[in-house]
C-alpha cells in the first residue's frame, strides 16, 4: 500500500499540483515571473556556485532524459564496457560537479548579508530539497552501479506508465531504498516547484534568445544603496 501511495498516487498530485499552479500563477501574475536574480548585489561568488551548479544540473538531467525518452539506444550505448563506464563516470562527475556548485550557492545565501536579506524560506526548502535529491544521485551511483542501465530498463518504463495513465508500480518496488527516496524526492520537486522562483525557467528563458542586449546604468553610489 505504501509503494503505490508513494509511486502511483504522489506523482499524479504532484503532476496536478505543477501544471495548475504554474498555469494559475502564469495567468494571474504573468508579469512579475522573475528569477530575483541576486548577481547584482554580490557577483563574484555568484558565479562561481551557479555556474558549476548549472552546468552539473543541467547535464545529469540529459542523461536523464536521454533514458527515458530513448532507452534502447542507451542500453546500446552500455553494451560495450567501455562507454558504460565513460557514461557512468561522466554523470557521477557532473552530480559533484552540481553539488559542489549548490553547496557554495548556499553558503553565499548565509555568509553575504545583502543576498541573504532577499533570500527566502521558498529559497531555502527548494534548495535543500535539490542538494538531498543529488546527494541521493551520488549515493545511488556509488552503491548500485550501472544505474543509466537499470534506469533505461526499469524507471523509464515507470514513468512511461504513469504518463500513459497506468501505473505500474512493479518496476520500483522492488528497488533498492536509496532508489526509492532518490524517486519520491523528485517527485516532491515538481510538486512544490511552482511554488518557488525557479517557476520562472518555464518562461524567461526564450525571449533571451532573440531579445536585444540589455545596458544596465548605475547613476548612484551602490554602496550607499546597500545600507538599510
């Protein structure tokens, strides 16, 4: 009963939950979507947490998404050893790469005063939620091995089946706990996504691609602004 509460009917409230959130707080408030961005008050340690934490993120989730969209050719792909490994040593690399990344983002969030006055506890339960759903990443890749493989055969056709409107809950089950909380955590992402700031990657992005480059004028001591 508790793996289908967890693994049949969390991901359909958690699926409910982002889509009519996000098209609720798109058509209510659709002009103050906004990352907050918080480069402007501190840059320097800015970039050197977002982008490492970026660039992991982003390339463990195409690793990802390379398994469920196309499981076969992946499982072509580790039919040989060799490139099993490569793969395997490349997605563990990003999710440190990543960690290391969120870990120092967090830090900045507590150690500089003026980006810690604008953080959030939205900011801080988003946060920790990404850096436990890595940190299970790594412990997944490190005590049950050859995870790209067993992902392409078993949680692909899992969530396969609940995007299908048929859950088959079979194919975690039997899985490992570590797999189990890695999933279940996932889940609870996307269910308290649209609640946060990070709502805003759903729809900020694009217009980056063609719009013209912003120039930003500073005409006052940024110093002086800062104090309360």
């Amino acid at each position: 009963m508790s793996d289908y509460l967890l693994f049949a009917i969390l991901p359909y409230v958690a699926l409910a939950l982002f889509f009519v959130v996000s098209i609720t707080r798109y058509r209510k408030n659709a002009f103050v979507f906004s990352s907050l961005s918080s480069q402007f008050l501190e840059n320097k340690q800015h970039f050197w947490s977002t982008v490492p934490f970026h660039y992991g993120l982003i390339g463990v989730l195409i690793i990802h998404l390379i398994g469920l969209l196309i499981p076969d050719t992946l499982l072509w792909w580790n039919s040989v050893p060799a490139r099993l490994v490569v793969l395997e040593l490349t997605g563990l690399a990003l999710a440190l790469i990543g960690i290391v990344g969120l870990g120092m983002a967090m830090m900045r969030r507590l150690n500089v005063r003026t980006v810690a006055v604008v953080t959030t506890t939205s900011d801080w339960v988003i946060l920790v939620m990404t850096m436990v759903q890595m940190l299970l990443g790594v412990l997944v890749a490190v005590n049950h091995g050859w995870g790209s493989s067993w992902f392409a055969s078993s949680a692909s056709p899992y969530l396969w089946s609940i995007f299908s409107l048929d859950p088959n809950i079979a194919y975690v089950a039997a899985m490992p706990l570590l797999v189990k909380l890695h999933i279940i955590n996932a889940w609870l992402i996307i269910a308290y996504f649209p609640f946060t700031r990070l709502l805003h990657v759903l729809v900020a992005p694009f217009p980056y691609l063609w719009r013209k480059r912003q120039v930003v004028l500073w005409n006052d001591n940024r110093k002086t602004k800062r104090i309360p």
